[in-house]
C-alpha cells in the first residue's frame, strides 16, 4: 500500500507540482484533493512547460488517473480550457475522472471576489481574484452549486434561480454592480456541463478501491501550510485546508489509509499576498532570488515576496501535516548568491524562541535568528548527476534543514525540469 499526501510546508509553490509530476511515473493515480484555479503548478519536462491550476500534475504521465476530487473548487472555464490545452499538446487527457460532489465555481464568485478585495482597501488579502474564497463560502453556507447538479439540467436551474437572485440583490445593493442574467449563465453553464459530462464519476469508490488493491496513490495539495485557513497566518490565507488532513475530507479517504507526507520546501521561502513574514527580504538579495528563481505567480503573474529559509515555521508544518520526509526544491536557484541563511529561532518582545507562536499578530512581531551557512556555486550544482556528487556545502544545507525539521529529505530538486531531480531515498 502507499498513499502519499504532498502537502506543501510554507506558503505556497513550494514546487508541489514539480514532486507530483516526477513520482507520477512510479504512481498509479494522482489526487487534488483542495483550492481551485487559485493554484498554479508548473512543471516542465523536456523543455516544454505546462502550466497546470486545477489538473493533477499526474497528467503528463501517460496512463495515470487524475482524479479532481470533491474538495476542489472548479472553475468549468478553467477546467476546459486546460484539458484543450493538454489535448492540443499530444496528451492523452481520458484518465481524468471529476467529482459529482465538487462545487462549481459561478461568475459571481469571481465577481465578488474582486469586489470583496476593493472593498478591504489597505487590509485586503491579496487573493488571486478567482472566485474561490466566495465559491468555499458558498459550499459552507450551503448554497453552493456542485458538479452533480451541473450534469442535472433541470436540477442546475431550479439552484441557480435562487441563487443567482440572492447574488444578483447582493451585487447591486452592496456594491453597485450589474450582475449576471439567468439565461446567460445558464446557456454558458450548461455548454461546459456538456464538455465535462464525460469525465464525471463517484471519485470516492475510485480512490478507495486503488488504494485497497495496493496501487500506488499521491494525493497533490495546493498552496501550503501557512496559508491553511486553520492553520496558517489568517486572516491571510486561502478558504480551504491545504494541511494532510485536508487529503482525507477532500477525497473522502480513512485517516488510516494515508502511509506517507512528503512535505514540500523551496530551498528559501516566498509568499503572494498579504500577512506576515518574519524571514522576508526586501533588499537586494531578496530581488536577486526572485529573478533568478523566476519568482512570479503561475497564476496571476504577481511579483513573488522572498525570504529566507525559516525552520521554525518548517517545524510546525512537519506537526501540522505528521510529515514522514522532505522534498526540497530549488537548490539551484540558492547557487552563486553567496552565504546562505536559515532561520533557526524568533527573538520577540517577550525573548528569543525556537517554539512557532500561538497567533499570526506575535509572528508579526518576530525578528528572525539566523544561521549563516558556506553558499554553492551555479556550475557545481548544474553538475551533479547525483546527492553524493553535489558540493559538499549544498549536503551540508540539506542536513541542516533535516536535523532542524526532524525529517529526512529524500528528493532534491536542482532545476526546473523534470530530469534535475535528485532522488536520495525511495519515497513509495
Ligand atoms: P507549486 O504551486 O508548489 O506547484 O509551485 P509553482 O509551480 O507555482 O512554483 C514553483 C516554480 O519553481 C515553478 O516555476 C517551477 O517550474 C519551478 N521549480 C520547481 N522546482 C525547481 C527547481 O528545483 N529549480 C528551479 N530553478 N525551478 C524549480
Ligand atoms: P499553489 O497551489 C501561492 C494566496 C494568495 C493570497 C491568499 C488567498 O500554486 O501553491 P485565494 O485566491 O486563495 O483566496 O488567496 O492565498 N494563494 C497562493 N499563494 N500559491 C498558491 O497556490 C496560492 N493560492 C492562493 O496569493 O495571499
Ligand atoms: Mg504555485
């Protein structure tokens, strides 16, 4: 049996979608199991890039199952326009299996949440704009529409009448604007219903009986631990549960079915959006890490903030998500900078702590203690075929960030594509 969890340990594009894409091969199916088209993973193989929001990064795999669970949030838009993109590259996209039981994200959705960031002016989050904070709001609040109602002509109209008057009144009333008329929605709705009609099923029996017959089985987080609506920096944060545990609600798998959490960590840390962020760099350091490691979101093209490597936050995502090991990416991007460092402690108004603090206001107090570690060059590291080929500073780091985060690291990611990853330990 192995079902693996990838969970990403910081605030998102840790290069979840780089580790999904390459343990693929030795998988049998791959999971989302949360987010929506908030998410962007880019993975690159051979050279051709893909840009993945809602599809598992299991995809470009031939003859895996991609399973979008009932915990996503779809955008039908989005989602058609990735399987044509896909299908127009060469790729075999029939292993892609949607669930009856995942929300469909509305126009309105989007709309408000434009009109909703407006309106938070200096306070505002940052969202990525996609409708998917007001879509989780919806599904909570129990009006939601889901991807079962979308294949039910007459069921998708009877919800979307209420509804859309509900959404329409609140647009108008509160923010000024036009909103969206029934037979639009409807004609446009029911056109994406009929293009994803063919790749619906219960995704739940699917997983479970995979999982039970000993297939292999990763389940592909979005964003990341800090941004875990319970568990991250709220209120700057994402409406779902990007944690382990969001695996088992969002593909509706037992506790005890998950074997392995291979926690995602990008070599230093970055973060989109508001909220704090004790190891940010906002000098010239941060601005060379950030062009050289092509810091802009995959999905709204945003500068990314960059910091340095913070272990005290690492270690509580390794609590949060019970991580087994560690896949740490972007090594390459560290080289040539110089020394490197790891924050190792917080010094706060009430003294110096390695303990991660209680609530996000004390984390926005924190100065951060580093430890200064020997950098690496670009050549040794565009070099190494192997962990025991890579410079001896570049092992060093990796055994740091092991001792401090009390996990093993069994992939080292060292280039964007597929091909530069370094794997130390099998992680099936
Ligand atoms: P995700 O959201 O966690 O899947 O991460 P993103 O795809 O949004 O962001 C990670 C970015 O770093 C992408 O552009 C990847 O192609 C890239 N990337 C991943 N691993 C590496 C690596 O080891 N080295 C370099 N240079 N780029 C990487
Ligand atoms: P992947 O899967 C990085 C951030 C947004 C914002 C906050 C809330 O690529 O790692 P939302 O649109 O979710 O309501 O925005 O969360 N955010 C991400 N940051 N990577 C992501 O996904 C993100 N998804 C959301 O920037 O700060
Ligand atoms: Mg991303």
């Amino acid at each position: 049996m192995a079902a693996v969890v990838i969970v990403g340990m910081q605030f998102g594009d840790e290069g979840k979608g780089k580790i999904t894409d390459y343990l693929s091969e030795r998988a049998d199916m791959v999971v989302r199991y949360q987010g929506g088209s908030n998410a962007g993973h880019t993975v690159v193989v051979g050279g051709e890039e893909y840009r993945l929001h809602l599809i598992p990064s299991g995809i470009l795999t031939p003859g895996k199952i991609c399973v979008i669970a009932n915990g996503v949030v779809i955008d039908p838009a989005v989602l058609i326009s990735e399987i044509d993109g896909l299908a127009s590259r060469g790729h075999d996209v029939s292993g892609l299996r949607i669930s009856p039981a995942a929300h469909v994200l509305m126009p309105y959705h989007r709309r408000l949440d434009e009109m909703e960031e407006e309106a938070r002016g200096a306070n505002r989050i940052g969202t990525t704009r996609r409708g998917v904070g007001p879509a989780y709001v919806d599904k909570y609040s129990r009006s939601g529409i889901r991807i079962a109602d979308l294949m039910d002509e007459a069921s998708f109209k009877r919800r979307l009448e209420v509804v859309l008057e509900e959404k329409n009144t609140l647009l108008r009333r509160l923010y000024g604007d036009d909103g969206f008329r029934f037979g639009e929605v409807c004609e446009q709705y029911l056109g994406y219903a009929r293009r994803l009609r063919p790749y619906v099923a219960d995704t739940v029996p699917i997983v479970n009986e995979a999982v039970r017959s000993g297939k292999r089985v990763l389940f592909e987080g979005a964003q990341g631990t800090f941004l875990d609506v319970d568990h991250g920096t709220y209120p700057y944060v994402t409406s779902s549960s990007p944690t382990a545990g969001g695996a088992c609600v969002g593909a509706g798998v037992g506790p005890t079915v998950i074997d392995k959490v291979l926690g995602a960590v990008k070599a230093y840390t970055s973060r989109v959006g508001s909220g704090p962020f004790p190891t940010e760099l906002t000098d010239e350091m941060g601005s060379r890490i950030r062009d050289k490691g092509k810091e802009y979101g995959t999905t709204t093209g945003r500068p990314r903030r960059i910091g340095w490597l913070d272990a005290v936050m690492l270690r509580r995502a390794a609590v949060v998500n019970g991580v087994t090991a560690l896949a740490v990416t972007k090594m390459d991007t560290l080289a040539g900078i110089g020394t490197v460092k790891i924050c190792t402690g917080y010094r706060t108004p009430w003294g110096t702590t390695t303990d991660f603090p209680a609530t996000p206001d004390d984390l926005a107090s924190c100065e951060p203690v580093y430890e200064e570690m020997e950098g690496w060059r670009d050549e040794e590291i565009a070099s190494a075929s192997s962990f025991e080929t890579l410079p001896t500073a570049v092992r060093r780091y990796v055994s740091r960030v092991e001792e401090l985060v009390g996990a093993r690291v069994v992939l080292l990611s060292v280039g964007r594509d597929r091909s530069r990853t370094l794997c130390l330990e099998d992680v099936f």
